[in-house]
C-alpha cells in the first residue's frame, strides 16, 4: 500500500442514469502502469469494448491525474483524458496543464471516469465529497470563456476550476478540445466531441485537501535537484521561458522540416515573422504558467490597437481588446506555415477563436492547408467554400475558424477533419496524418525518426508521443543524423516508452528537455513509497505502449495501418535544405516491429506482453 | 532596518509554487487551500498576483483579538497567532482590511503568515523572483503598488473611452 501521492479513490459518474460512485483505486494497477496516461488506458481497456461507437453512449472517458499532480515537483500539473477519439476512433490519450488535474487531485480523486450520456445538457459539479450533475441547458451554446464565468459563479467559489467544451464539441466538430482555465486544452483526436456527444458541457472541481507524500525528506532533495537542473538547461531554463514553444518556429524553418501549403513545401517564407522571437518583441504581454511549472512556457499576448480591426470576424469585439494565451508553435504551424500564412496577428486571432470556442489548432489548421489545397487545384469551388480559399489568406484563417466550431457553411465540411473532408472531394492524397489525425509540425521527410513515431503512434500522428525532434535536430540528449533511418527504430521505441512513463507520472513532457527518468524516478518513489527504478519506469512506459496498441487491435486496427500518406514516402522535398528527400518508412517499420517483440504484422507477441504482465 | 516581504507581480507567472510551500509549512501536505498566501489571477489583463500578509504597522487582527493570541515576533517583526490562545472566533479574519488572516476549518484556529521564523518558504519556492524577503524602510509595499494599480486602471478606462 502507498501513503502518498495517489489520493486512492475514483469517482465514477453515469450520465445516463445519474448515478455517482466512489470506489477503492486498484492498487495493483496503480503500481504497473503508475497513472494519468497509463493507469486511464488500464481501465478503459477493462472496462470498454474498443469498437464501440465513439460519439455512442458506450464509449467511456477517464480524466485522470497521476501521483505526482498536485505536488510542488515542476511541471506537476498535468491530466490526461483517456478515450475513443472522434476523429480517429483510436484509443487517445489528450493532455491538459493548468489547475484542473491537481484541484480534481486536491478534491480527493485520482481519476473520474464518465460512463453513458445525460438526457439533458448537463454539467458535472465536485466540491471535494460533494458530487452533482447539475443542468446545463442555460449553458448550451455558450463559448468556452463564457462558460468558465458562468459555471464559477454557480459555484459560489472563486477557486473553482472548470474544464468545458464549447460550441465545436456540442456541434461534434471531428477534433474539437476541452478546455481548462480558459485557454489549457485536452486538444487532440476530438476528446470535446465526445464529451459533447455525452450532453456534458462542463466539469467544476473545487478540492480542499492535499496531496500527501510518502518520504517527504527525500522528495524535497529529489524535487530542487530538478528544478535546478531544469533552470539550468538552455531549453527548459532560457528558450521556453524567454520564446515559448514557437522558438522551434525559426529552427525547424531553417532546418528545411517546416511543412508548408499543406506538405508541399518544408520551408515558409517569412517564418520569422510568426516566429517565438517576434511574439517576444511585438505582441508578448506576459508569460504564464501551469500549475506548479517553473519553465512557464505558455504565452499571453495581446494585439495593439491597429491590429484589433485586422480581418472579420463576426462576434464579440471585445475579445480583441483582452490578452489572450498563445500562440504556441504547433498552432503558429498548423494555422500558419501549413496554410501559408505568415502574420502573426491573424494567429492570435484564429488561435483565441480555437480557445474560446473549445477546438483545436493543430487538426483545424491542417485541415484548412488540406481545404486550400482543394481550393487551389480546383477540387472545391468558389461556390462551395463561400470564400477564396488560398494559401497565405489571413482573412480565410480567421472566417474558416468561426465557421468550423459553428459548422456553418463550408465549415461543416473542415468540421470533419481533413481525413473526411479530402476523401469526400475525391483526394484523398491530400490528407496529411495517421489514423486519420493530421500530422504536428514537423515534416517526416527531413527528420527520418518522426516518420516512424508518427506511423505508429497509437493515437494517430502526434508530436508528443516520441519527440525524436530532439536528438535529430536539437541534439538533445546527443545529435543524431536526421537524414538517416540507421538506429531510428530503436530510439523511436525508447522515446514512446520514456514518454508513456511521464504521461502517467502527471509531469508535464516538456520537462523532458532538460531531464529525464533518472531525476523523475527518485521523486516518484519518493511521493508514492514505492521503489521504481529507472529500467522498471521505462518498462512501465513500454506496458502502456502494448496495451494502448492491444486496444487500437480489438478496435479494428492492424499493421497496415502503421503508414505514411503517399506524398511523404514518394514524393521528395522539392526546395531548400533538405531537397529531394523522401520518408523511408520501409527501413525503419521492420525493425521496429522486432525491437518492440512484436510479429511481422505488428501484433504483440504472446511472449512480449506474457514478459509484460499483460498475458 | 527590518526584512519584508515584497512582492512583485509583474514577475509572477501564476505556477503556485508560493502556494505549495506555503501549505506544506502549514499542513505537511500540498494542500493550496491552506495555503496564507494566494495567488490572483487575472486572465484577461494577463495579471498575477501572489498577496499575503505585509505584516501592517496598524495591525487590526491584533487589536479585534479578544484574547490577545496574536503577538509581535521579536526576531521578525511577523504577527503571529498563538494556538494555546486563539479560540477560533474569527474576529481577526474579519478585522484584517487585507483578507490576509485565515480560519483554518482543520484546527478550529486563525491561522497567518509569520514569516516562516524569518526564512519564508514562499520567497525560497519562487522560481522567478516575485516574492522576495529583503530589508526595506517599511513593509508597507502595499500601499504604493494600489496607487499604481489604481492609476494603470483609470488609465485603461479613459483610454478605452477614448478608443
């Protein structure tokens, strides 16, 4: 048994029949896959049939924190939403910082689970024992800020913290977010559409308790050993606090990895211009943190006076004379680069929008580069879109958002996802992503490891699932040759493994610059009391692997789908650094299949997951 | 001269982290909503703003206390609650002009910052230097960071106004 860390209860909640449960955590499972990611994926492969429909009331959805959340270690803020994603009906697993995992924490819960659909819109209330479903048709429609104000005052407490979706998840947008605090997202593979299928419009926590720790003499020495090492690293204690995450804007151009105009290009002209350094020196306000986070790479900006009245958008005004969060670099990518577009002001823009209306950036803008993409080769007409559509228009960023969370027009196509979309118009080469999730932004054809990462990520194309941009181009923990597949299958696997065990831990991944499982490790023993040691963590990391990738089996998934679209396996960079270069995928998969244990068709061995407790 | 507390809100990034400690002094626990020093955030004016106890010269929680449980530390000049004394009755909490004296529901008792015996655990956690224990002519910040806040408001509004 531990006495520290994991508060030991779960709260259940059925929508369809209003029951509430409180229940004993299983601490077999806690001690085998730790939390957050992994304890999530544990339940929901229990409890769940994978095939079932992702917007039906027999999908399940897990917020969960892990043992660290809630503790003064850095970065320790993080839940995880664990469920069948809407827009690739794969197991997801969406992160979100700010304060709502360590208030559900502080409230005495380790995770909620959310089970079947409310009759009615309806939000879910916890103040630490007292648990209500509570009606939410005043609230149905209401943005995401909207909701956050109103849901607070009901609470009566200025410490509640809500998480909610907007109008994109009622409308059942493919990859609308939930969203925390206002602007801290559970972002990808369309978690608030799900949560919007269920009629849940908000979860309120308010907790008063505390987190305790096991050995409290050890953790301290534990905790300041990496909150020094993480001040003094460049990247954690210089360049995310200085740029945020859109330094990477400058280097990943440079780099020739900058996907452009929907992957046909690996470079933007005038990247800088939305570049973390630009941000710095003309729209920053202020840097924010999460809960606990001593890097505080989020960004607040605000847009001065001539930039207000910059492109239409046809609702609230006063939204533009506020600081709002962002923009962070995989937004500046996804809602720039890959549309072409180069001012940072419609980024703001378009990115509070995201917030504000609960969807996210990534999947939205890469399905706006696939929609231009359309648009430019005469796939979609005038007619259709309602408005020019071409590559580098700030004014479409900006209307298309709108009209996506709203489905109004031709946004009721982007709503979709660019998987949906590209096939309905006939091109479906013009998708962009892995089980049907739009890729980050970094271009497999220049950094040869993503490309695996990418192809066999559970819950389709993601940048945060083995970011092997860091050795490959930052040369963190050492450089490696972005150019070649020799020893990608192999760092691809460590990394997946090394970033399961964080995700579970409640840390935050991006701590992950400047430190790794060896300074976790004694701080998670020392907050839970039991002993890990740094092979037993990674083999943690490599459990939840398997069993995500079992569940995505029973889901319907295979090996095949362990691919790339054709434009980043056959067609090579046209232009600038990295020119003539292509994915080779087919190097790399086999490997990877081997150094994973699994057979030639990519399935677990008997062996492989007897060795991992999963038999 | 005497130490203080100063803090400085523009370095505030709103991590908590004075929080955190603050509890952990107080509870032996990660507990916030024990924590004596707090943290505001303002999100649309991207404002955060850590606010404890300055330790005023008037000192109202001590005169309102029927029971004389609150004292002068000599060493730091905190004012500090004696739980052998306190009765619970709350009257200091509601004395304080500031909100910066707390009931604790745990021990029945008020509960407020006494300057950690002159090593404050939230100065030590912050990780951007916005809370800072450092001599000062007076303790009284306080006053003069209203004055601005007060003044940046008006200006905001008549600017708004004039937009």
């Amino acid at each position: 048994m531990s006495n520290g860390g994991w508060t030991g209860t779960i709260l259940r909640v059925d929508l369809t029949t209003g029951r509430i449960s409180k229940e004993p955590l299983n601490m077999d499972w806690a001690k085998s896959f730790v939390g957050g990611r992994g304890l999530a994926a544990r339940y929901l492969y229990e409890e769940m049939d994978p095939a079932a429909d992702a917007l039906g009331p027999d999908n399940k959805m897990i917020f969960a924190t892990g043992p660290m959340t809630g503790t003064n270690a850095s970065t320790s803020s993080r839940y995880m939403v664990v469920t069948k994603g809407a827009l690739t009906n794969a197991i997801t697993t969406s992160n979100s910082g700010g304060h709502w995992g360590p208030e559900l924490k502080f409230a005495g819960y380790d995770m909620l689970i959310v089970e079947g659909r409310a009759p009615v819109p309806s939000y879910i209330s916890i103040c630490d024992d007292d648990v209500r479903i509570c009606s939410a048709e005043h609230l149905w429609g209401k943005t995401v800020w909207e909701t956050d104000d109103i849901v607070r005052e009901e609470s009566g407490q200025h410490d509640t913290v809500v998480t909610c979706i907007g109008p994109a998840g009622e409308n059942l947008v493919r990859f609308a977010a939930i969203v925390n605090d206002r602007h801290r997202a559970a972002g990808r593979s369309g978690v608030g559409a799900v949560m919007g299928s269920k009629n849940l419009k908000a979860i309120a926590v308010r907790g008063t308790g505390g987190v305790p720790i096991a050995d409290p003499q050890k953790f301290m020495s534990a905790m300041w050993e990496m909150k020094s090492k993480l001040v003094e690293h460049p990247v954690t204690g210089e360049g995310l606090a200085a740029y945020g995450t859109a330094v990477l804007v400058n280097i990943i151009n440079e780099s020739g990895a900058l996907p452009t105009n929907n992957h046909q290009v690996s470079q933007l002209e005038g990247a800088d211009n939305i570049s973390g350094e630009t941000l710095a020196d003309t729209r920053l306000v202020a840097n924010k943190a999460c809960f606990g986070c001593t890097i505080a790479c989020g960004r607040v900006s605000q847009l001065p006076g001539e930039a207000q009245d910059k492109f239409t958008v046809t609702t609230r005004p006063h939204n533009w004379k506020i600081a709002v969060e962002g923009p962070e670099y995989e937004n500046a990518w996804a809602m720039g680069a890959d549309c072409g577009i180069n001012d940072l002001d419609a980024l703001i823009k378009a990115n509070a929008m995201c917030n504000e209306l609960g969807m996210d950036p990534i999947s939205f803008g890469a399905t706006l580069a696939a929609a231009m993409e359309l648009y430019e080769t005469g796939a979609v007409s005038d007619e259709q879109t309602g408005m020019p559509l071409n590559f580098g228009s700030g004014e479409a960023l900006v209307a298309m958002t709108e009209k996506a969370a709203y489905r109004e027009g031709f946004g009721d196509e982007l709503a979709e996802g660019s998987k949906r979309m590209t096939a309905k118009f006939n091109r479906p080469e013009f998708f962009m992503g892995v089980r049907g999730q739009e890729f980050p932004a970094y271009d497999a054809r220049a950094i040869q490891g993503m490309g695996l990462g990418y192809a066999t990520s559970n819950r389709g194309a993601c940048h945060l699932k083995s970011y092997t941009v860091a050795p490959e181009i930052l040369g963190i923990p050492e450089k490696m040759d972005p150019a070649v597949t020799e020893g990608k299958a192999e760092i691809t696997k460590i990394f997946q493994d090394a970033t399961c065990t964080v995700d579970a831990s409640g840390l935050c991944l991006f701590l992950t610059f400047g430190v790794g499982l060896d300074e976790i490790q004694p701080q998670l023993e020392a907050v839970t009391g039991i002993s890990y040691t740094v092979p037993e963590l990674l083999e943690v990391g490599e459990r939840v692997w398997n069993i995500e990738r079992m569940w995505n089996q029973r889901a319907g998934f295979t090996g095949k789908d362990d691919t790339l679209p054709k434009r980043l396996l056959e067609e090579p960079i046209p232009d600038g650094p990295t020119k003539g270069e292509v994915n080779r995928l087919g190097e790399m998969l086999p490997e990877y299949y081997e150094i994973r244990g699994w057979n030639a068709e990519g399935e677990p061995t008997k062996e492989k997951l007897a060795s991992l407790g999963l038999a | 001269m005497a130490k203080s507390l100063r803090i400085i809100p523009e370095k505030c990034t709103g991590c908590m982290q004075c929080e955190l400690a603050c509890s952990w002094v107080q509870t032996g626990m990660f507990q916030p909503s024990r924590s004596l020093i707090r943290v505001n955030i303002f999100d649309e004016q991207a404002s955060y703003a850590p606010y404890t106890c300055f330790q005023c010269d008037e000192a109202w929680c001590m005169t309102a206390c029927p029971v004389n449980a609150i004292s002068i530390d000599a060493d730091t000049g905190a004012k500090v609650v004696g739980d052998a004394n306190c009765v619970g009755c709350g009257l200091c909490t509601i004395a304080c002009p500031f909100g910066t004296v707390f009931y604790n529901p745990d021990t029945q008792k008020a509960f407020k910052c006494d300057l950690c015996d002159g090593n404050p655990a939230c100065a030590v956690a912050c990780p951007t230097g916005a809370i800072e224990y450092t001599e000062s002519e007076s303790a009284d910040w306080l006053g003069g960071w209203a004055e601005k806040v007060n003044e940046s408001y008006l200006t905001s509004i008549e600017g708004g106004n004039a937009a």
